[in-house]
C-alpha cells in the first residue's frame, strides 16, 4: 500500500512498479487513475484507465457531468463510468495457474 499526499508521486510509483511486473511476466489486473489537464495545464479531472489493457473512462471532472453524479470536494464523480471499467478489471481471472498468481493494481482507493 501506498499513501501520501496528493502529487507526491504516488500513481507514478504504482504505474512504474505495475510496468516493472509486466516486463517481467507477471499477470495484472486492476486499474489507476490519470489526472486530465485542460488549457493552460490545470487539473479538470481524472480518468481511470484499466490494467492490463489501457481501456480509459471518466473518473471525475470540475465541470461537465450531470448534477446527479456525487462530488468530492471539487469534482463531481461518474460513479457509473467508473464501476463500467474498474469492476471487471479486478474481476477474478480464468482458473489457470499463471493466473492466478496475478497481482491486483487499486489506484486511488477514496477518501
């Protein structure tokens, strides 16, 4: 488990150590978490992007989602697109032995 605050480089060492594993053979599963950046570079959101395939969702955004999406601090959170990618990324894998050595990757647990 990693904690710390934010921007002190904790979904970086996640992704790093997740490449580090692939690159040696070990199977993945899970997902973490990109900030998005709108003009002039500020934060607007995030996106969860799934492990091992890549596949990108809305996570949350500053402006944009509809009022009935709940909101931490401020973003509002699609709690459905979410749970549309994350849920199945961390689904169990199929009964084979290399996979079920796989480690599990959670990025941004909650608050």
């Amino acid at each position: 488990m990693v904690t710390g605050q934010p921007g002190s480089g904790k979904t970086t060492l996640v992704r790093r150590v997740a490449e580090a594993l692939a690159q040696r053979g070990v199977a993945l599963r899970g997902f973490f978490t990109e900030e998005v950046l709108g003009a002039g570079g500020s934060r607007v959101g995030f996106d969860v992007v799934t492990v091992p395939d890549g596949r990108r969702g809305v996570l949350s955004r500053k402006a944009g989602l509809p009022a009935h999406c709940p909101r931490t601090g401020a973003y509002a959170v699609d709690v459905a697109a979410f749970e549309a990618l994350a849920l199945p990324a961390l689904s169990p894998p199929p009964p084979s032995a290399a996979a079920r050595r796989s480690v599990v990757v959670i990025d941004e647990v909650g608050r």
